[in-house]
C-alpha cells in the first residue's frame, strides 16, 4: 500500500520508459503520475497522442475480463425456468451448506473450502484462513448482508473451480506452489493481463521471499483483483479509464475487503 | 467489498434522509452515488448549496488526522542529531530485529510483534498470522521494497504503541474484546471518526458475528484505515475531497495492501 506517493512521483517508469521518445508531446499525458486519457486538455497535438497513447497503452496493459456479475435481488427461491439440472442442484446443495438464513457466513466458507481441498490431493494446500474467508466474503458480498446469497456464492465457486483448474494446469508436478513463468501463465490463463509493475507488486504481496505463490494466496489474489476490476468498472460509468471517488466511497471500497 | 454497486444505487441513505428536505436543491448534490463538491455545477443555488452541504456533512462524518508519514530516502543510518536518547535506542533495536539488509519482512514483523505481544498478559490475543503481517507490510511499505525500513518501521510502531494502550483502556475487564460502545469508543479514540455506515461496515468485516473486535483485528483494520487515509489524502492534491484515479492506479493501491 500507501504507492501515492510513488504514483504521485511518477514511479511507473516502465510506462515512461516505454513511451519516452515516441511521441514529442507524450510525456505531457502522464499528467498526474498515471496515464488515463485527458478530457479538455491542451491544443498541443503531440499532448492529445501522447494522451491517447497513454490511454491505449494503459488500458492494453491491465486487463481482465470478468464474468457477468451475480444478480442482484433475487431471492434465494427464485427458480428460473431456463436453469440447467447442474445449477438446480447446486442450489441444492447450496441449501444445505447455508443454513436456515439461506446465507454463508465466513465461517462456513471456511469449513466448505477446507471440506472440499482435502479431498484434492494434488493441491497442496494448508487450508484457507478463517482471516482469508472474511476477507473472500467481504469481496463478494455485494449487497452487504455481510454474508454472501447463492447468487454471490456461485459467481465466487464458479470462479474457484476455474482458478483451480489453472493452478494445477501450472503446477504439473504438484509442488504446491507457482513460481515465475509458471505464475505468470496462470494468472494471464485466469484472464488477467498486468502490466510488469503491477504484476511485480502482486508476486510481492502475495508470493513468498521466493516469489512462489501457494494455492491460497493464488485464490486470495485473484478473488481481489477480480473484483478490484469490476468495482473500477462500475465506477467508470464514462469508461474513459478513470474514476472519481470521494473519502467516504473510497473507504467503503477498500476498507470492506 | 463490490459496494461500487451500493454506492452508484445511492446505498447512502443515511446520509441522504439526514439531508432530505433540508434544502430544495440537496439532491442535486447528490450526483454520482455519494457527495463531495463538484465543479462546474449548475447555477441553482440550492444544488450548490446542497452540494456544499454535502461535503461538509460528508468531510465532517468522516475524519482522521494521522501522524506525520514516515520520511522517505532517509538511508537507515541517517542519524539526526536531535535525535532522542529512545529513537536511537529504538534505531539499535531495529538493527537487530532487521538483519543484515536493515528492512523488516512479514516473517520477521510476525516473530517481533508476537514476541511482545507474549509478554502483555492483559491483551488476549492467539497472536498475528503470517498473513496479516503481510498486509501489514504491504500497506506500511511506502517505497515498494517489499520490507519495512527503518522509518517505514518506526511510524508502524508508534502506532501500534498508542492503539495497544486504547485497546486496553477499552477493554478493563481484559475480555480480549472490544464491542459496542467499547469498541465505537476505542476507534474514537485512535483518532478514527466514522459515519454510521462506515462503521457497520468495519464491524462487518473485521468483528467476529456478535460484534466483537478482538485485538488482532482491531491492529489490522486501523493499520488499514490508517493507510487509506493517507493514500487518500496524499492524491486529494486540489483538497476537494475528491481523488481521480486510473485503473492502474486503483490496482496498485488496492491490491497492494
């Protein structure tokens, strides 16, 4: 955390490195330590390129294209005509796990992960955190029960069993663990393009001194990222690649995960 | 977290009906799903007004002052020479916790911190994990080095020193716990004012099911709350109460952390 200050000084210099040169007038797009285009800038045709090239660059080095989010208030009973026998007995046995308020608490996400990482032998995996569940449910818990619906259940288990899929895919040996190229196969496999900084950034907050990354913190991260880019993306209702956010907003969204 | 959605669907009701009929033009205020000023506005005088209102409701129901932040680039063996008798005990200390490259990894701040902690008898706590360490660091590491600096190490344990003492006037029966009135009380004061929202949401997410906040969780949501006051305030350059962020620049701010 607390890169504000490194933004601020223009620390992205693999961006700056990238673009210097190129265009006569780009360095002036990089306006407030980022790039991200500019409504009403300058005359200076060089400075609306660099802008845009900015932009382009910015938005072609950090992607990821989510799932469709989870519906919101539909009620648990709501039983669509369409849905497939997978589904209907997942919500099922959804049922069964929640309990009588229809909702799983981090507690239970715990028990449920854990049940269900013991019998996958070849993850090897200490179990998830109940620190780790709070922090899962708080990410997906987007109508703030604090607890997370079957709806918000099943975008979050249909994103896991994907995960995981892509985590032994890079893990043939079954070390436990994803390091370097592997990891960096992975996390473009799960739908997430980084630029080197960010992807730096996360191999530091998430790997260990040897940059290898455990299936839980694989899970913590990408449960986060994921839904880092969709709260960006509903933010930006312009799309122009950036947000504005007022001290209570931003709070809400970074304290609550 | 995913409150993008709450907050663009206006969540804030709170403050809304605390501002609802007060002026004609208040909602106007309202915009993008939360308040703060905007520029550019219209010419009614009751929307500029409501938006005033609305950031001064806003800025007044959310507040911090912290610490001055760390100094950056201050070589570790910078000595200044007002320096006190305890910071320089405090340097030679952190000399040995450090090791040979003066910075202070999770692993390392989880063996310090849980070692002190074994000796305050009166703070019942199971200890830090691994993981919260981790966050801790990333949210303290302003210069991205992945380990704490001296600095870095000593703004950390200051704070730590001051909401350890707050945690315990709080909590005199040494339940372990805060919650309730103790627990709105301890964030009070550690210098944390909240709205109602606000602090649901920290309860939520940081307190166990009957609201209680044990000890580790309280250090971890104020390291947080901490940071991202900071974060905030140091890219509110214009002090408008408003930042302006890319997606880039989202990322490394949340995801670091």
């Amino acid at each position: 955390m607390f890169l504000a200050k490194a933004i601020l000084e223009g620390a992205d210099r693999g961006l700056g490195e990238a673009l210097g040169g190129l265009l006569g007038g780009g360095g002036r797009g990089g306006g407030r330590g980022g790039g991200g285009q500019r409504r009403g800038g300058g005359g200076h045709i060089g400075g609306i390129i660099g802008g845009i090239v900015n932009f382009i660059s910015e938005a072609a080095a950090v992607q990821y294209t989510p799932e469709p989010p989870p519906p919101q208030h539909l009620h648990f009973t709501t039983v669509e005509a369409s849905e497939s026998e997978e589904v209907r007995r997942f919500r099922q046995q959804f049922a069964q796990l929640a309990g009588p308020d229809m909702e799983v608490g981090a507690t239970d996400l715990m028990k449920i992960l854990n049940k269900i990482l013991s019998k996958h032998k070849d993850l090897k995996t200490e179990g998830f955190s109940l620190e780790t569940c709070r922090s899962i449910v708080s990410l997906m818990d987007s109508d703030t029960t604090g607890k997370l619906g079957f709806e918000e259940f099943k975008y979050f288990w249909n994103n896991i069993k994907k995960w995981q899929c892509v985590f032994k895919q890079y893990d043939p040996s079954h070390t436990g663990s994803l390091k370097g190229s592997q990891l960096h196969g992975a996390l473009k496999a799960a739908g997430f393009q980084l630029n080197e900084q960010l992807y730096r950034m996360i191999v530091r907050r998430y790997a260990d001194e040897d940059g290898a990354m455990d299936f839980n913190n694989f899970i913590s991260c990408l449960v986060r990222m994921d839904a880092m880019f969709r709260a960006f993306r509903a933010l930006d209702r312009d799309a122009d690649g950036r947000i504005k956010v007022s001290i209570r907003e931003w709070l809400q969204l970074t304290m609550y995960s």
